[in-house]
C-alpha cells in the first residue's frame, strides 16, 4: 500500500502527506453530513442579495431584540460582580 501511495504522489507531484490530508479531507465531508438546508446554505456562502425582499414583511425587530437581551446580560453582569466582590 504504501508504493502504491507513493506512485501516486509522484505522478500527481504532490508530497505523501499531501495525499493523505487530501484524501482525509475527501472522506470526511463524503462522511459529514450536513444539517442545514440546501436553502440555508447557500444564504450561508452567498450572503443576501442585493434587493432581497422577504416573502413575510412580519420579521421580529432583531436589533430591539438584541439591545433588549443585552440589557438583561449588563444586569445580570452587575448583580454577579456584587456578588463577587461580597464574598470574602
């Protein structure tokens, strides 16, 4: 196995390890399978297009959303420094 592998980094100019890293890399995402959606996906590697409209208009307002829990976590950051610094 191992001339085999070697013949073939040779006619492929590429090093043993490379072989091997490449072939690892092939076999695991052939073995991984992926949880998100083909639709998901693509958002994932192309981003939103230029003059995306969503289909629904009711979208939560994520940034109240965000400035909403952040204001909770600054409470709760405060209430445990208290606690902290109560302790002996």
């Amino acid at each position: 196995m191992l001339v085999n592998l070697d013949n073939f980094a040779k006619t492929h100019k590429i090093s043993r390890s490379g072989v091997v890293r490449e072939a690892v890399e092939a076999y695991l995402a052939a073995k991984t399978k992926s949880e998100w959606p083909p639709e998901m996906l693509a958002w994932m590697n192309e981003g939103l297009q230029p003059g995306f409209k969503p289909e629904v208009e009711d979208w939560p307002d994520f940034d109240a959303i965000r400035k909403e829990m952040n204001e909770g976590q600054d409470l709760r950051t405060e209430q445990f420094l208290r606690d902290f610094a109560d302790k002996p």
